[in-house]
C-alpha cells in the first residue's frame, strides 16, 4: 500500500541515526521506495573516515604502524569476504551461534556497518543485478555511484529485517547491526591506546597513539572500503564471463588479489552457494583457503562446495567458446589473405596488360593461327635455329 511519503530529512533524526541506524519514523519499506538522494548529515561519519586520513600530516609515519594497516587491511578483507559476503550474506558454511557472535564482531571491525545491514543488500543485489532496482549497478547508475554515491543514499541505509529473517531472529546480532558504530569506537580507540603504550614501552619502533590511530584506523580502513567497493563497481565492468548469467557480472584475477578472491564475481553470480568463489585452482581465492584452514579448528564447518553440474557448464562454455573463437580466427586469417593477395593481383594483372609486351602478345593472337609441331620448330618462332639461313 502506497501513503504519501515524508523523507526523513530532519537534522534530528539524521544524528540520532549515527548512534541508533534504526532510528526512524517511517518503516524500511517506504523509505526503500523513495528516489535516491544523498544524506549529507547522516554521512559526516564516512566523511570523517576519510579526512582522518589526512591525519598522517601530523602523525608522520613507522614501518610498524604501515605495516600494521597493511595487516588489518587484509585481516579485515577476510572478514568482508569470508564473513559479511559468504557467511551472513549467503551462508556457505556454519557455526555455532556464539562463533556467529564472535564473527559478527570481527565484521564490526570493518567499519562497514551492521552484519544485517550488508547481509540485505547484498542479497538484494543478488535478486535485482544490473536492473533499474539494483542499488549499485554501473551500468545502471553509472561508476561512481555503483563504487560509492549508493553508500551515501537515504534510501539504502535502513535494514529490512523483514528480508533477512534467518539472521534477525538473534537479538544479538540485530543489537550489534543497530549500533554498528560501537565495535567501530572501540576498535579505534584500541588501536591509539596500543600505540600510546608502545610509544613508551618500545620506542624504538617509532610509533605513537596518534599515528596507529591514523594508519591503523583511518587509512586501513578508507582503502579497504575503496577495495571491497570495487567488486560493486569494477567487477561488473571488467574481465571475462564464463557464465551467462542474467547481470553483467565478470571474473577478475586483478581484482581477486585486492579483495582475496572476490574478484571471482561471473562464478559467484551463476552459483552463490559455494564456499569457494575461484572454481579452479589457478583461481587465486585465499578466503578459501582460510576457511578451509578455518574449518580444520572445528570453529566453523560445512563447507559447500561447487556442484558437477556447474563444472560441467563451465566445461561445455569453454568447449563452446573454443570452438567459436577457432572458427573466428581461421575464417578471420583467410579474409585477411583475402584482402593482402586481391588488391595486389590485381594490379599485377592490370600493369601486365598495359604492357608493350603484353599488347604485342594480343596484337598476334589476331594473326594467323600458331600451329605446334613436336617434331619440328615452331611455326612463327623467331630463334636463330629455326631462321632459313640455318636450314641451308
Ligand atoms: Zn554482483
Ligand atoms: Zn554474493
């Protein structure tokens, strides 16, 4: 049913909505069907996430507060992909439901709101890819807005509980997707309270409360919200389909290194129920790999795996793009000496024509008939052999 809608645009309600993401006066669904439009009050938190990069200025940088990003870069990139994405999102494997709290926790850290929250959108995504309601279509929406503008619209910030039921029935996890910024808080003031320790306790690496904080914290997490962002972006755009899926989703091997393996996104989209994304071994998928180690602790288990079905698609396409690229290429070489030999031929054959020889060569052929012996010269031959003085 459809009721005159009031964007919930008061700055009131927007601050509210930092603290308590539930926050609202109108239901998800009627939010869901208001146009796009950017929230600037209710993203001066993600606003703040990037400018406190430029906190670098102040903090200067150590070997161990850059490789402490680059640590948490791909701790946490495990935790998108391994955790929001084929956990919560599409469950391809299982726990417990405290190791479902302690994963929940860990996706927190992220800084990508609630595990619910992505959890619905990403499925919302899976069911509407590349159509007018997909929230982060390229092709839809253009680049910029399918990588970050969608992020930032009011209409894609509630959670639909309705729409995830599998997960909304633990108060726990709806608790930790309501307030998502406190695992946020206190992973970053962690981050400085560790590095103000080490300051004093180890100088001699170089670091401070400050500059974890800001390396740690703000950069780690900027590039891995850009890293995770491409696979919405990128990865609708670029590489090579082995599927023929309804979307315009790809396989990227670039992207499967920046985001540990999601750049497999044609294989996921033709079968989202398996564990793995890379089908194949050459198929870099290190989210794989570490839940597969992951599942030897006893902490998570009932991996799924890809069906022979979909192995055997993937085959009859390779067989059938073989083919269809062999068949291309031959035809495509004989044109091509089509094209090379014709012109040249040709022109050899009208500068034979034009010759002087040539012309002499038709002017005979309008004399009288030429008449071969085998046993005797030729009639007509100019040679000195056959000439009369040679025969007397
Ligand atoms: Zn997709
Ligand atoms: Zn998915």
């Amino acid at each position: 049913m459809n009721s005159p809608i009031k964007p919930t645009r008061s700055l009131f309600g927007s601050l509210v909505q930092w603290i308590d993401t539930d926050y609202s006066v109108e239901p998800p669904e009627v939010i869901r069907a208001m146009p796009d439009g950017v929230n600037w009050v209710r993203c001066i938190p993600f606003v703040i996430l990037h400018a406190g990069c430029l906190g670098v200025i102040w903090t200067g940088w150590s070997w161990f507060a850059v490789w402490t990003a680059v640590a948490l870069y791909f701790i946490r990139m495990f935790a998108v992909t391994g955790v929001f994405h084929r956990y919560f999102s599409h469950k391809t494997y299982s726990t417990s439901r405290f190791g479902q709290f302690l994963l929940a926790l860990w996706t927190g850290t992220t800084v990508q709101r609630g595990a619910l929250w992505w959890a619905y959108h990403h499925r919302h995504h899976h069911q509407h890819s590349d159509d007018p309601e997909d929230a982060h279509s390229p092709h839809v929406h253009g680049f910029w807005w399918a990588h970050i503008g969608w992020i930032t619209s009011k209409r894609n910030f509630p959670t639909d509980y309705s729409k995830i039921k599998d997960l909304a029935k633990y108060p726990e996890l709806v608790w930790l997707n309501r307030f998502d910024i406190v695992v946020p808080v206190l992973f970053a003031t962690s981050l400085f309270l560790l590095g103000s320790y080490l300051e004093t306790a180890a100088p001699a690496l170089g670091t401070s409360g400050g500059q974890l904080l800001v390396w740690g914290f703000f950069i780690s997490t900027t590039v891995l919200f850009h890293g995770t962002a491409s696979i919405n972006s990128f990865t609708h755009l670029w590489g090579n389909r082995r599927f023929n899926t309804t979307d315009d989703s790809r396989n990227s091997f670039i992207l499967a290194l920046i985001t540990l393996g999601e750049g497999w996104h044609n294989n996921h989209h033709r079968y989202q129920s398996s564990t793995r994304n890379g089908f194949y071994w050459w198929e870099i998928d290190p989210t794989y790999y570490g839940l597969k180690l992951l599942s030897w602790t006893g902490f998570i288990w009932g991996l799924k795996p890809v069906p022979k079905s979909i192995y055997e698609e993937a085959a009859q396409n390779a067989h059938r793009d073989t083919v269809a690229r062999f068949s291309l290429s031959s035809v495509q070489h004989e044109i091509n000496t089509l094209r090379r030999v014709v012109p040249t031929a040709a022109a050899i054959a009208i500068a034979t024509v034009n010759t002087p020889e040539a012309a002499a060569q038709f002017k005979k052929a309008d004399g009288p008939a030429i008449h071969k012996d085998v046993s005797g010269p030729i009639v007509g031959d100019q040679s000195p052999a056959s000439s009369p003085s040679a025969e007397a």
